[in-house]
C-alpha cells in the first residue's frame, strides 16, 4: 500500500538550481509510486510555476531565519495542518531550517509517522559557524546564533533519520562532536542517451570547430566561474578557438557580465542565466570540458557534493573541480576529472590546455566518467530511505 510523503523545503522552485534538483531525484527515485506531496514558501516563485510537477503543491508562509517566534509557530501549525489533511506517514525536510520542529508536532497526532531531516553543507557547520545575528535580512544561511545551535542540535537529534549529501557532511557533524543518526544520502541520476557533440554546438551558435568549455552552477564566489574569466585572454593563447559558457544566475551576475565587457571577452565567453532543461542538455553536450573551481570560504561557504559534475559525467565530459568539500567525492580525480587547488590560476590554466590538446584523454575520462555516474550514483539505493518505506 502507497505510503503518503510530504517534503516540506524552501529551496524546491524549479529554477534555483542544485539542492532543488538533488530534491526531486530523491523524489524520482524513491517516491515516484508513493502519495507525495510538497509544502514550499509562499514567497519564492509563483503558484503556476509548480504546475506542470507530478504531485500536489503546498504553499505557506516560510520564517527559516526566525527563531521561536509567533510568525514561526504559526507555520508550523500550517505545516501540520497540511500534514493533517494529507495523513501523511513520512515527513522530509529538504533543509535544516525548513522547519523541522514542525516533524515533531505532528508526531503528537501521529506517533507512527517518520520524519527525516536532509542535511547539505552550510547548515551542517553548527558550533564552527556561530554568529551574533541571524541571517533574516539576507534571506542565505550565514550561520547560527547562540540561541539557534542547540535548538537545531536537538531537532536532529529528536529526527527519526538524518540524511547527509556526502560523506564530507556527514563528518563535518562528527567533527563538531554532533551524535545523531546519519545516513549518506549521495545525488542519484537517471541514465540519460549522449548527444551528437557537432548538432550541439551548431544548435547553440558554435562552429563545429570551436573548444567550449563549460560552467553550470549559481553565480557565486564559492563556484568560482570568476577564476576561470580572470585567467581567460591566458588560456587565448594556447586555445585559441576556445568559448567559455557559464550557464546559472545569483548574486554576482552583473559584476561577471561587467568584467567580461572591460576585458573584451564578449565573443568568447557567454553567460546564459535562463535556460530550461532541453537547452540545458544542449550546453552538456557541446561542452568539451566542464570547470568550476570551487572553494571553501571559510566558516561554512562549501559545496557540499558539486551534482553539476556528476550531470557532466552523465554527458561523457571531464571535469575540473576545486579541491574542497563533498566535490572530492564527486569526482575521482586523474580518471574522470582533475581535483585542483581553486586559487592557482597556474594549476587551472594546466589542466584546462592539458584536456585540450589531448582528445584521447577527453574521451577516456569521459567515458571512465560517465560509467562511474551510471554505476554509483543511479543504481544504488539508499538503504536508510528504503527503510522508511518498509
């Protein structure tokens, strides 16, 4: 019998990139056969942007950088009216401040339900990211403070299963000393058919000829796009046929299209910050490499897997990723892709004219990538999440 799930995230709208997309292949893979359902923020996205998902859409008021106040618990008494309604038997929370307290007052209701927390980087950094205000304004995890820590240390503990992304995450809780039941929780993708490289290229504007590297992920110091700008009329020399194709939107957006403009480096480098998952596809398969040198912007700025170097390798493409967090768990480093340090433009330049000048190495690490993605990161079950559904 159809068990009924409810994920309740503020991070789900179709178009914010990595944790949504680690979302819904959770759902794809473990609950597509399951009574699901989703609560998500009233302020993120309109209510037809959830149309066309195959399950119910919840929509409430979201207060995750409010602690214990009359706004929060009334949520959360939203939250468990829903579950209420929806009898739901599991309760996932996509985030640590997706408010998971709510799990518990619902259980008061139902004491047989289940509830999970999902676990990703930022917020696992909870005694090594304490800070003296909360992140309200800014609406992005910065931290806890004092008063917050052990109100989230306790909501994990209290949860029946805590999922981590990565075996990083996962330690980053060991390390503060955090005791609670931890399952690794890695990305999960379908198999999907490789396309024709030239077609690609041709469809997006390229010439057959032309070298594209790629970029995929949130406009953000951490990812690094910038590093691969900065190091560009460089790489001109040695690639001289090579585009550069930054696909994703954020915060730094104007400032990268700015510095494009001042280095002259608009017929070479394009940043594409719309794009639906038929062009997203498209910019995979012309792609000859994929980069993002991310990196760790200490207290807790880090990339707690990198799913977009797993979608690469699904492509058949080697990568190039910064050397920090879960994304040396992403990438098996001399046989699917390199690991380099982010800050050395020297390492980055190397790898990058390596992978280029040799199609032999491009193809095998493309190959040994795409097979590894297929072998461990799509058959695979989590057996934590099956128990769930037992």
């Amino acid at each position: 019998m159809a068990k009924s799930v409810t994920l309740i995230t503020q991070d789900f709208h179709p178009m914010k990139g990595g944790i949504a997309s680690y979302l819904m292949q959770i759902y794809r893979k473990y609950f597509a056969n399951e009574r699901f359902q989703v609560i998500v923020p009233n302020n993120i996205g309109q209510a037809t942007d959830y149309q066309s998902l195959p399950f119910e859409v919840y929509r409430t008021d979201f207060f995750p950088f409010e602690h214990e106040t009359p706004s929060r618990r009334q949520t959360n008494r939203n939250i468990v009216d829903i579950l209420r309604q929806t009898n739901t038997d599991i309760v996932l929370f996509g985030y640590l401040r997706s408010h998971p307290e709510a799990g518990r007052d619902y259980k008061k209701y139902k004491s047989s339900a289940r509830t999970g927390i999902i676990t990703h980087a930022k917020e696992a950094f909870i005694d090594n990211a304490i800070v003296s205000k909360n992140s309200s304004s800014t609406g992005a995890h910065q931290g806890y403070t004092q008063d917050e820590a052990p109100f989230y240390k306790i909501v994990l503990q209290s949860a029946d299963h805590v999922f981590c992304i990565s075996q990083f995450t996962q330690n980053v809780f060991v390390h503060q000393g955090i005791h609670i039941r931890s399952y690794i929780l890695p990305p999960s993708l379908s198999t999907s058919s490789l396309q024709n490289k030239t077609a690609c290229k041709i469809a997006l504007g390229y010439a057959p000829s032309d070298f594209v590297a790629l970029s995929v992920g949130r406009l953000i110091d951490r990812k690094g796009q910038h590093r691969v700008i900065e190091i560009f009329h460089r790489l001109q020399v040695a690639l001289p046929n090579l585009h550069y194709a930054i696909v994703g939107d954020g915060p730094n957006k104007s400032h990268i299209k700015e510095t494009i403009g001042v280095r002259n480096l608009e017929e070479r480098v394009h940043v594409h910050d719309q794009v639906d998952d038929v062009t997203l596809a498209k910019h995979y398969g012309a792609a000859d490499i994929f980069v993002l040198p991310t990196e760790f912007i200490p207290p807790n700025d880090v990339e707690g897997f990198g799913i977009v170097f797993l979608e690469a390798g699904m492509h058949q493409i080697p990568v190039i990723g910064g050397n920090s967090g879960g994304v040396v768990e992403a990438i098996a480093n001399g046989t699917t892709g390199y690991l380099i340090n982010p800050k050395s433009r020297t390492e980055l330049e190397g790898k990058m004219i390596e992978l280029y000048k040799s199609s032999e190495l491009r193809t095998r690490m493309g190959k040994q990538a795409r097979t590894r993605v297929i072998n461990r990161f799509n058959d695979s079950p989590s057996k934590a999440l099956i128990t769930l559904l037992s």
